[in-house]
C-alpha cells in the first residue's frame, strides 16, 4: 500500500495596526476562516491570540494533502479577494506566512492552548534527517504526558509559498517571498504551566543548537480563538 501524502498547513502570524485591529478580528472571524475551510482540500481552520509571543494571533488552515496549497484551486481563491479581504490586508502590520507540509503528525483534538516554534533547520540534509527523527521520538513522549493534547512539526515549502504569494501580489497583497527553508513545532495543551515546560524541555537551546539549529528557535504561547472545520 502506498504511503499516505503528509497533510498541509498554512500558517500566518500577524499584528494588525491597532486602529485597524477591532475590523481585522470581525474578518478573520467572520471571513477569512470560514473561507479558507471550504476551500477544497481545506480541512479545518483555527485562530488563537498571543499570551506572551512575538506576534499578537496565530493561525493555522490545515488540508489534506500538503499539495492542495499549490492547487489552482487554492491559488483561484487567493487571486480572487473579497472588497473586505482587499480592505483589511493592507493594514495586517506585523506579517509573517509559512505555506507547510506536516512532517511529524501527533496532532490530536484541539487544545486550548498551543505554542509555535519557529527555526532554521541544518542546511545537510542528512542532519536535518537527524533533527527530524529527534523531534519524532520526543514528541511520541510529550504527547502521552497529563495535559499535553497534541504536536506537529512542519517544513515550509518555499515553491509553494511563493507561488501563491505571487498570485495574492499580483492582486495587490503583501504577502512577503520566502527565501529560506524554516520549521514549525506547534504543541497543544489543557494548562499554560505544562505547555511552557514541554516546549523549553524539546526545543532546550543548548540541545537544539547541538543538533544544527541556529539561531535559537523563536517560541510564542497562544490561547484559542475560533475554528471550523468540515
């Protein structure tokens, strides 16, 4: 039996201009979330809010494969915005995108609360084959201790991303290029105390920095917002 795609996730990490802000939230609710999910091959959709992180929300848009995020289906979407997306874009402030196949998936429910590492992996492949399989081992571990409620690690797929930033600037968006090859862990869980020290204990600097990964990974802690899903 062949075996099965990794999923996709998109990511975006934002802060909105403040007296933009009350008008980027209604839209991200109201819109934006709901508009992504019935994407086809769009899965579920979830938004959280910054507890102590570098940008103020959070979210993710999962598929079922990670190809459906270069589909012309997705990129007809992208090339096609509402007035409202057209509107409330332009003011995201503080914008960062990562266009995701899901490369460690111990994902299970949704949690409360979530973290979101970002980092630069080994540029050897065989060292990055390393720092995978040792993300592997401790996430199959993190995810079985009280309170923790799940994990991913994902790598950014620059073709992808770019490809569909390119379809959103040519209607106008600002959707920055991704020039280099970046990781995401997101941890889930029921309490902030156990979400601190499961992320500090994997992604220790001291440890991953042995492993390739430099500079030191940036952390962000985020509570639920909203979701949907199909």
């Amino acid at each position: 039996m062949a075996a099965k795609a990794p999923r996709g996730m998109l990511v975006s990490f934002t802060q909105p201009e403040a007296a933009h802000e009350s008008e980027h939230n209604e839209w991200f609710n109201r819109e934006h979330v709901d508009e992504r999910v019935f994407t086809p091959g769009f899965t579920r959709s979830r938004r959280y809010e910054a507890i102590d992180a570098p940008f103020k929300y959070f979210a993710t848009y999962e598929t079922e494969t990670a190809d459906v995020l270069s589909s012309d289906a997705y990129l007809k979407v992208v090339s096609n915005q509402s007035d409202w997306s057209k509107r409330v874009i332009p003011n995201l402030g503080k914008f960062h995108r990562m266009t995701t196949r899901v490369i460690v998936d111990r994902m299970h429910g949704i949690g409360g609360l979530a973290a979101a590492i970002r980092f630069y992996p080994p540029d050897d492949t065989s060292a990055q084959v390393k720092l995978r399989n040792h993300l592997d081992t401790a996430m199959a571990g993190l995810v079985k201790e009280p309170g923790m409620i799940g994990a991913c690690l994902c790598e950014n797929m620059l073709d992808a991303a770019n490809r569909t930033g390119d379809a959103a600037r040519a209607m106008g968006g600002a959707l920055p290029r991704a020039e280099r090859m970046e990781w995401l862990a997101v941890l889930e869980a029921a309490d902030l105390a156990t979400l601190k020290n499961a992320t500090w204990r994997l992604f220790n600097q001291s440890a991953v920095a042995a492993l390739g990964v430099a500079p030191a990974p940036l952390a962000g802690f985020y509570r639920f917002v909203y979701g949907n899903h199909r």
